[in-house]
C-alpha cells in the first residue's frame, strides 16, 4: 500500500475522480457527479472544480492525496486552505475532502495522516471535513452521510458507506455540525393550512412573484447572489459568493432548470426572497455501470431526453432578506412552487442541507408535509493534538 500526492492539474486525477466508482460498485443508491464537474470539459462547456481554471483556486490552496495498492485505488482524500474562509472568520482551518476510502481503516488513517499533515505544514489550527474541497455553505459534495443509507441522493449531495462516520470518529474527528433532509410528497397536494395563510397574508401585504427569466440568466443569478449574500450571512459556514462563483452558477443552471421552481418575490416592489428548486439530474445520473453508458456525454444526453419527466425535484435554496422575514414571504413562495410542481407532474420535493438548529427552516419542512429522512454530518479536530 502506498500514498502518492498530486498536485492541481496533475493528469493523474482522473484516477483521483475514479475511486468512488469503485468503492461504490455494489452500492445501488449511490450516484456520482459528472466526470466533467470534476475534470471540465470543453464539449460540455464546464469548468472542472479540480481544474486550475476554477474561480474556487482564486482564493485557496490545494493538494490531493491517492492511495493504491499495485493497480487497484484504495482511497482518495483532498486538503485545502481556503483562505478567502480564514479572512472572513478570522480563524486558521484547513478542510480535508473528496475522502473515499475502501473498509480499511489503515487506509483512512494514512489518508487523514497525509492531509493533516500537510495542513499542519502551513499553519492550520483545526481540520475540518469532509467536503468538497472545503464545507462553505454554497458548496457542493459536503459532509458524510451518518443515516438514511437506503435511498439514492438528489443532486450535489453525498452517499457513501456507513463505515465512513465511524472511521473519521475513531480517527478523533468530532462532530461540527449536522445537516438533515426532509422528503415530501407533493403529490399529497398543498396543505389547506398553508392555502388560508397565503390568502390572508396576501389581503395584508401587496407580494408579487415571478419565474426565473432564464434568457437573461446572468442577471437573474445576480440577484439570488445578492440575496444569498444577505439572507444567509449568519448561517454556520457561510461564505460570500463572488462573481465568478456566481458565473458557475448561472452555467450550471441551464442544462435542468426549470423555470417554474425557481422564482423570486418582490414586496412593494422591492426583491424580497428567492426560492430555487431543480428537477433531480441524478435520476437520469444513476450508474449503469458500462463503460460507453456511464461516459458524460451519454449521461447528459439521458438527461435531456427525460428533464421533463424526473419526478423528484431538490429545494436548493431559499433566502429571504433580513427585513422582509416574519411576513410571510415564505409560505407565498412555498405554495406557488409546490402548486406548480404538482401541476407538472413533480412527485416528491427533498428540501435538504439543512442545518441542524436553524429550527425555522426545519419547522417550514415539517408544516409543508415532510419528514426528515436523511442527515449528514462535518467533521472537526485540532492539528496540533491529533
């Protein structure tokens, strides 16, 4: 068994992007991203997270370890500085992630080692993980899964083997935070409960709503940037997107939106809040497990041809402006989205990432018909006594 380290735009992450699929041969439920969200692609128009051209490397350090014994990948694990996250906070963490490791805990160790290690090199005080490269709010692919292992995840969320939570605890990585998930049904149709307040809440206050427009998409991802930037500031883990950030967003946005999911609220006039729900590509993403069928290309064209028909749709986001909260704004945009889901043939709506003690959010998804069905968790220790 050996370790080896690549650095950013070494060619040899692409068996780095490959461990999972292997790890995850015989797991029925899990799903992977795009290669290409990973490695970029030009025919796809995508910028690759682990590509040197990615806004994230604007703003932080990285480095990605691989473990391997002769040809076969045992495991995998990324550290990062991210040190837009350490001016903002005013704190010195390094994050580990991208961790994938077969059930060997001598591999998880020499992985946990490797990144410790490194972070400890340029002055790290805590280690915190699991995520993408790091667990700021708005990205993708953070923390591990600790329950609900028997259902696949929606779009940009993990699942992984039981045993992960176990290993990183046995390691000494303590629980940070939680996020949970909650499933509903909307074929149940919208609560008559939540009909009365969005009646009376419109008799006191004039709300008006609107679609995204996506053929100005730049702009319209614009202003969910402004609202993020303000609804979310108090939010464990939140970062500011930045423009670039927000380019990404708006290329990411084209190949599954839809329109009616996502849309905005103005009171008085004034933008309000933004609710943003996308139709779930990981139905269409599910593996195969051939090799021409679980290429992108034939991947993306298995999303095109069934984006109108996916039932489940992720609630990605939902911001309102601090000044605009306690009016209810929220159960407006919930109603409308959830009408126009069920209109549209959407059968279930996982509201999801949800922090633990933001009991507002939680009490919304409950009052909406869900149940929480899934939860994942981020990790963290100190460097110096690990």
């Amino acid at each position: 068994m050996s370790i080896e380290e690549l650095e950013l735009g070494d060619r040899r992450l692409r068996k780095f992007v490959n461990v999972p699929w292997q790890i995850n041969r015989h797991d029925p439920n899990w799903t992977p991203p795009l290669r290409a969200d990973m490695l970029g692609s030009h025919l796809l128009r995508i910028t690759g997270l682990l590509t040197p051209a990615h806004p994230y490397h604007q703003s932080a350090e990285v480095t990605h370890f691989l473990v391997h014994s002769g040809r076969g990948l045992l495991g995998r694990i990324s550290a990062a500085v991210n040190q837009r996250f350490n001016e903002h906070y005013n704190t010195r963490i390094g994050f580990f992630g991208f961790f994938d490791t077969v059930e060997d805990y001598n591999v998880a160790r020499l992985l946990l080692d490797s990144a410790r290690e490194w972070l400890a090199k340029r002055g790290m005080e805590i280690m915190r993980g699991p995520g993408g490269y790091s667990t700021a709010t708005h990205e993708s692919q953070q923390a591990v899964l600790i329950d609900g292992f028997g259902t696949p995840p929606t779009v940009e969320l993990t699942h992984n083997p039981p045993y992960y939570g176990e290993f990183l605890e046995r390691y000494g990585l303590v629980k940070a935070k939680d996020y949970h998930a909650y499933i509903i049904n909307i074929s149940d149709g919208p609560d008559e409960r939540l009909q009365r307040i969005v009646d009376a809440v419109r008799t006191r206050r004039q709300i008006e709503t609107r679609k995204i427009d996506l053929s100005q998409t730049r702009a319209e991802v614009d202003k969910i940037v402004s609202i993020y930037n303000e609804a979310w500031a108090d939010n464990w883990g939140f970062l500011p997107l930045t423009d670039s950030e927000a380019g990404a967003m708006a290329d990411s946005l084209k190949l599954v939106a839809d329109p009616g999911l996502l849309r905005f609220a103005y009171v008085d006039g004034e933008l309000a809040a933004v609710l943003g729900a996308l139709p779930d590509p990981n139905v269409a993403f599910r593996p195969r497990w051939s090799r021409w069928r679980d290429t992108d290309t034939v991947r993306v064209a298995r999303l095109l041809r069934t984006r109108r028909h996916i039932p489940r749709i992720r609630l990605m986001f939902f911001g309102i402006r601090p000044q605009f909260r306690k009016l209810g704004v929220d159960a407006v945009l919930y109603h409308e989205v959830l009408g126009y889901a069920l209109a549209h043939g959407y059968e279930q709506c996982e509201p999801s990432m949800l922090l633990e003690d933001n009991d507002l959010i939680l009490r919304a998804s409950a009052f909406m018909g869900g149940h929480r069905y899934k939860t994942w968790r981020v990790y963290e220790m100190p460097i110096q006594n690990s």
